[in-house]
C-alpha cells in the first residue's frame, strides 16, 4: 500500500524523468538553466545545443508544461528557465554544486 510520502516521492520521480529526459533532451534543460538569465527562441536553442527543431520543440513543451520554463508569447515565441519553480531551483543547485567539484 502506497503511504503519502511513497505517493510524493512517486510524483517527484515521474516529474524529473519527464524533465529530465534523457540524452541530447537533457542538453536543451541544461543550456536553459546554466544560462538563466538569458531568453531563447527555439532557433536559438537548436542552434545552441545542435539538436534538431522537432527534438527542442518537443521538450520545451514539456518544460513549459512542467512549469520548468516560461514561454514567452512574442514573436518569435521565446523561452527562458523558471527559477520560481522548486525543483528547478534544486536541479540548479546541484548542477552549479557538480560545475564546483569537478573543476
């Protein structure tokens, strides 16, 4: 029987391999949340990560249903990390702690 806390930490999972992805989905997150103050458009992301239109559509829109990221509705549409999201914030704390150690 699952408890609240199993249920949580199920949530929390199925969220980050959502977020996450895995592979060159993972590079887009990364570029996004290395560089937050920074605003892209989806050119600028394939551009950035060397991926292709389909593979950095699909996974900003998966962001942004996360509430990762921000779409901005300009035009071009553009996208930007969002650092009001928790788990954003943990994934970059880590990912600054990793940047530090492995230097």
């Amino acid at each position: 029987m699952l408890t609240t806390n199993n249920r949580r930490q199920s949530i929390i999972w199925d969220e980050l391999e959502v977020g996450l992805g895995c592979g060159a989905q993972f590079r887009v997150l990364l570029h996004l949340i290395l560089k937050p103050e920074e605003v892209y458009t989806k050119y600028g992301l394939v551009k950035a990560t060397g991926l292709r239109t389909p593979a950095v559509t699909q996974h900003l829109e998966r962001l942004v249903e996360l509430s990762w990221a921000k779409k901005r509705n300009s035009s071009p549409a553009s996208y930007q990390i969002n650092l009001e999201n928790e788990t954003v914030k943990l994934i970059q704390n880590l990912l600054s702690e990793l940047k530090t150690t492995k230097t």
